[in-house]
C-alpha cells in the first residue's frame, strides 16, 4: 500500500477511480438488504448525486454520531483486509491510512495554545511540558466533529484519554468560559496566523448545543474522579459567553 501511495503513476489513476465509484454507487445501494430494498434513511429514486433524508434521520445521525462512525469505519477497515489480506498483512494501520486523522492540526493547535500562556493541565491544573501537552476537544468531538479554535485545550494524556468523548462537568465549563473571554483576543490572533478556523461566537453556540441536550436528558458529565449529574449554572456560564461573543 505504502509502495503504491508512494508511485504517481499508479496512485492517481487508482484515487479517481475509487472516487468516481463512490460518487456513484453508494447512495443507491446502501438500503439494499439482499435483493430487497429498505428506504428507511432517504426515498430511493431519482439516482441522482443527492438525496433528502426522512423525517427524523438527521436528528438520529447526530445523536448517534460516535456509534454509526465506529460502526462505518470498522465495516470499511474489515472489508478491505478481508480481500486484500495477503498486500496488508497484519501490521498495517489500515485504520490510519484509509481515514486519516481526525486531529490534523494538533500540533499548531498547540503552538497556538502555549502561546498564549497555556501550560498547565486544563482539568488537572498541573505543570505541562511539550512532550506530555495532549491538545483536546472541550467540547468532544464526537458531539460536534468540527475542529473550531476556542474548542481546543492542553490537558495531560491521562486526564486527556480520563475524558475521553465525555462532556465535561460545570466547574470546567466555567474555566473555559474564563478562559476564551480572557484571552479572547490573543486566541483569535494565535489561531488565525496558524490557519486555525476559529470563531466564539459559534463555538458558544455548540457549547450551548451539547450542554441543554445534556441537561435535558440527565445526562452525566465528567470530573476526574466521576461521572455527575450536570449543574444547573452551566446556563450562567453559557449565557455569559454567548452575552460577550455575540
């Protein structure tokens, strides 16, 4: 895989021939279950380039978001290996290689964010070195997929991995509150000279997103020492942001 990724000739050819298949062939067949077909996502007709999803689909693939992408991804990673299982052999990152990595600016994320006086762990509160600053997604990832500048924080790997794609307890939320209004300015500057799409205003927003659906269904958030019930001045701090973001 890598020999050929790495020769033009045979690579590019093969990259727009798998794009033009999946241009064409996935939307019409994914409802296909045997020979019969189930158009529960989106009415199967037309064989068009688009589609309009059923009532209701759209809010069910964002609630469920982390499981279908874990589901997708890992039917794609077992389908390639199966038939092509004697070119990969059984150390290749196939994972890797076929989606890439969600995180793709990591590191000038963190550029960014010791530059502006980030260094120490946003949850733990300790020292942080270059070697040991993991850059994570306050606002999880799998809730929003979306890479947004004042989304970001340095923590230590285990508080990091601790974390994990849960939603972070109110005594965070307010720190980060705190801490984009603070540097509000510098952040946006650090971020942009990077090319680090960044702006509050929708970040507040998505904030506000995740923490009403948390607070509307019970939902735990995470400290780090347990999962607990959400606090109601979560909305204070919400509300104060987006008061200043606009």
């Amino acid at each position: 895989m890598a020999c050929a990724k790495g020769n033009s000739q045979v690579w590019n050819p093969l990259l727009r021939q798998v794009d033009d298949t999946v241009r064409k062939m996935p939307l019409w067949k994914l409802q296909t279950v045997g020979s019969e077909s189930f158009d529960f996502l989106y009415p199967n007709v037309g064989r068009g380039t688009s589609i309009t999803l059923r009532p209701g689909v759209a809010t069910c693939f964002r609630k469920f978001y982390g499981l279908l992408g874990d589901i997708v991804r890992g039917a794609w990673v077992r389908y390639v290996r199966r038939y092509n299982r004697e070119l990969l052999g059984t150390t290749t990152d196939l994972s890797e290689f076929m989606f890439g990595s969600e995180r793709s600016q990591l590191n000038s994320v963190r550029d960014a964010l010791v530059d502006t006086g980030a260094s120490r762990c946003f949850y733990c509160d300790k020292g942080l070195s270059e070697a040991t600053a993991h850059v994570d997604h306050f606002v999880p990832w799998a809730k929003y997929p979306v890479d947004l500048g004042h989304n970001f924080v340095l923590a230590h790997a285990t508080c990091n991995s601790s974390k994990s794609d849960h939603i972070a307890a109110a005594e965070f939320l307010d720190k980060w509150v705190d801490r984009n209004l603070t540097l509000r300015g510098g952040l946006q500057e650090a971020f942009t000279v990077r090319g680090i799409f960044n702006d509050l205003p929708t970040s507040a927003r998505v904030a506000q997103w995740v923490y009403s659906t948390t607070a509307d269904v019970g939902g735990l958030t995470w400290t780090s020492s347990s999962m607990v019930p959400l606090e109601d001045r979560w909305q204070a701090a919400i509300d104060r942001l987006l008061a200043t973001a606009g």
